[in-house]
C-alpha cells in the first residue's frame, strides 16, 4: 500500500486514490481491481449509506478507522 501527499500524476496507471479516516484524513492508491472485490464493495456502501460520497478532498473518502482499511485491504491482496 502507498501512502503519499502527491498530485495525481503521481498515481500509477490501474490506481486511484482515496482518502481514509474518521478525523485526520491519510491518502491510500490501492489498485483499480479492488472495486470489483465484495469485501470492498460493502466498505463503499457502508460509507454512502452512512455519510454519501459529497467530500469536499475532490475524491473518494471513506470515513472509516485507518487500521480497519487497511486490514481489509490487506485481505484483498493476499
């Protein structure tokens, strides 16, 4: 997992960033191929149901614990 503070040209090709964390926001780019993943899936639901996608970081945030991300993410990729 790559956690940086760039501009979007610093995201490699097949990535997207997202923006983690119920108070202080951290950057994740995790691979295009996770939105096809179920687990991800019902992380982005939980997360428009709860709070919608209207974020003013001009990209998707999850408003979820920064170890539960990346716990599940770590799932994702093993």
């Amino acid at each position: 997992m790559i956690k940086k503070s760039f501009t979007t040209r610093d995201v490699p090709k097949g990535h997207f960033v997202v923006y983690v964390g119920e108070n202080q926001k951290k950057r994740f780019v995790i691979p295009i191929s996770f939105l096809s993943q179920p687990l991800f899936q019902d992380l982005l639901r939980q997360a428009e149901e709860e709070f919608g996608f209207d974020h003013p970081m001009s990209s998707l945030t999850i408003p979820c614990r920064e170890d539960a991300f990346i716990d599940l993410t770590s799932q994702l990729r093993n």
